[in-house]
C-alpha cells in the first residue's frame, strides 16, 4: 500500500433543494453572490444537507466498502468524489485517474457501434486516443464480444453491455474505481471473472464499493465505511464485525 492518498475527502458537506424553482433561484444566487467565506452556509428553505463532514482517505491496495440503508448518502458520496456534484463546503482531492462501474451502464449511446460507445467510454475516463488504441482489441476480449464490436449498441443484451461497462473501466487502469452495485450481474461466470480482477488489481488501485450483497464485501473489502444520514458513523477493517454490528442495528433489514 503506497502512502499518499488516491483520494482525500476533507469536511465535506453537501446540499440539495427539493423544490425545483428554488433551486433554480437558489443556484442564479450563489453565481452572483461573491462570497469568500470558508464558514459552513446555512440551510435555506426547502434545503437538506445530503452529506455532511465527511472526511474519507483511501490508498492504494484498499477495497473500501460503504455501507447504509437508502438514503444514508452512499451515491451522493461517490458521485461527490468523481466531480459530478461539487461539494458545498469542504475539500476533495483526487491523486490520478477515476473510472466507474454503476449497475446500469451510462454514457452509452444505443445507435452507435460497440466500438464507437467504447471509445467514448475510455474518453470520458481520460484515455488519450493512442491509449484508447492500444486497449480496445483487450477490453473487447475481456467483455467476449469481439465478434459484435460493430453492431449497434442498441441489439447488444444486458448482459454484453455489463461486461463491456465493467471491461472499460478496468482497461483504463484507474487509479481508483468506483463500483455502485456494478457486480449485480446474472452471468455467474464473469461475475467470478469480475471478482478474480479485482484481487489482481487491486494492490496498486484504490477500490470503493457499495453494494448490497454483503458477500460482496466479505470476499473483496479491506475496510468498511458506514454512513447513516449523510454522515460516516464508523469504519473497521474487521469486515464480519462492521457487517453484523450494521444488520443488528436496522434489525436484520437488508441493506442497498
């Protein structure tokens, strides 16, 4: 495990707006609103803090899993750490390349080929064309869908757009990635093939998963995170301890 961090999250704090119009009027304020202050901004009407001082550093050679009932911040975290939301106070800094795999494959657009989506995928993950170029014969290869790689994306089943997602997102060789429930495959086989990946890769990548499938974590995480209400409310490195001490907890509810 190498010491600096792929990923450092630092008192972080997140706000939404369940109001639509509010919203809108809310964000036109904050533009034009020159504020410098590094005091934590207030809630306003119809406002509700999503994450709240969130301070997270995972390494290399690390498969955090989060944990928590729906609701509990899981996906407003990740999606905080990948840059699609910014946080409202607090700090996040990413050391190298983030990629994703969500349990439905986003970014993929049906008219276009399996290579054309392809492409795109590794692009939005950073790739430079020459790498792009180098990897694509290997992810098509891993994803077993060689011989439909210029049928539109469209006629592809779930199941060959789950391994081309998940295909993608290992052969960008990220620094860390992000797994959503992007495991819950029906495919037995390549979900093992997923799994052993994982184990392979994993020293010199960061891992954070959250799932729903406790197996899932006993099998792959190095630590658990556990956030109830925006909030991280325990960690432990004792996998089948966290898992029970959270279960007991909801009283046996499963938890996604």
């Amino acid at each position: 495990m190498k010491d600096e961090a792929i990923v450092e999250v630092n008192g972080v704090y997140k706000k939404f707006c369940t109001n639509l119009k509010l919203n809108m009027l809310y964000g036109l304020q904050d533009i034009f609103r020159f504020n410098n202050s590094t005091d934590l901004p207030p809630l306003r009407r119809k406002e509700f803090w999503a994450l709240q001082d969130v301070n997270l550093n995972i390494h290399r050679g690390e498969v955090v899993g989060v944990l928590g009932m729906n609701g509990a911040g899981k996906t407003t975290l990740i999606r905080t750490i990948m840059g699609a939301f910014p946080p409202t106070h607090g700090s996040i800094k990413v050391n190298g390349r983030i990629t994703t795999v969500f349990e439905r494959a986003r970014a993929f657009q049906k008219f276009y080929s399996g290579v054309e989506n392809i492409r795109v995928k590794c692009a939005l993950f950073g790739m430079p064309t020459e790498e792009i170029d180098a990897r694509l014969g290997d992810i098509l290869r891993f994803a077993g869908v060689k011989k439909f790689a210029d049928a539109p994306f469209g006629s592809y089943s779930a199941g060959m757009r789950a391994r081309i997602n998940f295909a993608v997102a290992i052969f960008a060789r990220p620094d860390l990635l992000i797994i959503d429930e992007g495991l819950a495959v029906s495919d037995v086989h390549f979900r093992k093939k997923c799994m052993d990946t994982l184990h392979s890769i994993r020293e010199d990548t960061g891992v954070l998963l959250v799932s729903h499938n406790m197996e899932q974590f006993e099998e792959l995480a190095t630590r658990l995170v556990i956030m109830e209400k925006g909030r991280i409310i325990g960690e432990t490195d004792d996998i089948a301890y966290g898992i029970k001490q959270v279960m007991d907890k909801k009283g046996k509810t499963k938890i996604k």
